[in-house]
C-alpha cells in the first residue's frame, strides 16, 4: 500500500513538472527538460544543464546530449 502512495505521489509530481515545462516553453521558447534528481521529477532548461555540465556538476563525460537521452520528457 506504501508503494502504490509513493507512485501516485511520483506520477501527480511527474504530471506537474511536465505541465510546468510545457508552459515555461511557450514563454521563453526555450527547450525544457524534465529530469529526475534526488527522486524527484525537476524542470530544467537546456541553458541551465549546459552551465551545469560547464561547472562540472555532473561527472565527467557527461555532455547535455547525455542528459537529453535520459530525460523523462523533453519539449519541442
């Protein structure tokens, strides 16, 4: 019962951010990424990930291109 209130708790949070980068898209027509960190479903522009990837956030190798593969939802 614990694991079937986590999912529906992951899936509305999943929903959200996809709302929220739908939205973000049509604003700035930036590309949106929706990418899971620390187990949460977080919305990230593709200019924000290419500083991260610069400042070595991520570990090394990983380029945006990377990311993109991995992402749970991307805009277009």
């Amino acid at each position: 019962m614990i694991q079937f209130i986590k999912k529906l708790i992951w899936q509305w949070q999943y929903k959200k951010a996809v709302r929220e980068a739908v939205n973000l898209r049509q604003l700035t027509g930036r590309k949106q990424f929706v990418v899971n960190f620390n187990g949460k479903p977080k919305v990230i522009s593709k200019k924000a990930i290419r500083q991260l990837v610069a400042t070595h956030t991520f570990r090394k190798g990983v380029t945006t291109a990377d990311i993109e593969q991995k992402a749970l939802f991307v805009t277009k």
